[in-house]
C-alpha cells in the first residue's frame, strides 16, 4: 500500500470541499489510482494524469469532471512502497498554483 502525507494548503482545499465531493475523491484513489500505482504500469487514461507543465515533477488528477488534485513523489517511506504527497485539490483553478 503506497504511504501519503499531505500539504497544509491541500488539508485546507480539502476542507472547502462538500461531503459529496470528499467522498468521490477518495473513492477514485482507492478504487483507482492506488490500484494502478501498484501495478507499476501507466495510470489508466480515464484518471487523466499528466504533469503539470508550470511545476516539473508535480501531476494532475482528475477525480470529477471538474475535480482535480495535484500531488508528487516523495521520499519512500517503507521500502517497495511509492509514497505521495497530496499538494492541492478542488476545481481547475488550483492549477494556477499547484
């Protein structure tokens, strides 16, 4: 199971999000991002993950059809395990700084 930690900024995104929106994000990461981080082969295309181009090594999820996410690698905390670091979530707008 990959680690995860979390930015301030993305605790406080996540916070301005309604129940409903919370709940689909963490269903499209347990259901699919984490399942597909596992396997080591590309992310499936319905996850719309791709780099963010203003922020080299930091990515894009797409939870919702305006839904987004942005995170990165970070250091392994437990060796085999990918771990992230969740840095921003809510509309596209949190691309203008990710």
């Amino acid at each position: 199971m990959p680690t995860f930690e979390t930015t301030t900024r993305f605790t406080t995104d996540l916070d301005r999000l309604t129940p409903a929106q919370r709940h689909r994000f963490r269903r499209t990461v347990l259901n699919a991002f984490v399942p597909d981080l596992r396997t080591g082969r590309p992310f499936r295309p319905g996850l719309r993950i791709k780099g963010v181009r203003s922020t080299p090594g930091v990515y894009e999820l797409t939870w919702a059809p305006d839904g987004r996410a942005t995170w990165c690698y970070g250091r392994t905390r437990i060796a085999g395990d990918r771990h992230i670091v969740w840095r921003r979530i809510g509309t596209h707008g949190i691309l203008i700084r990710p």
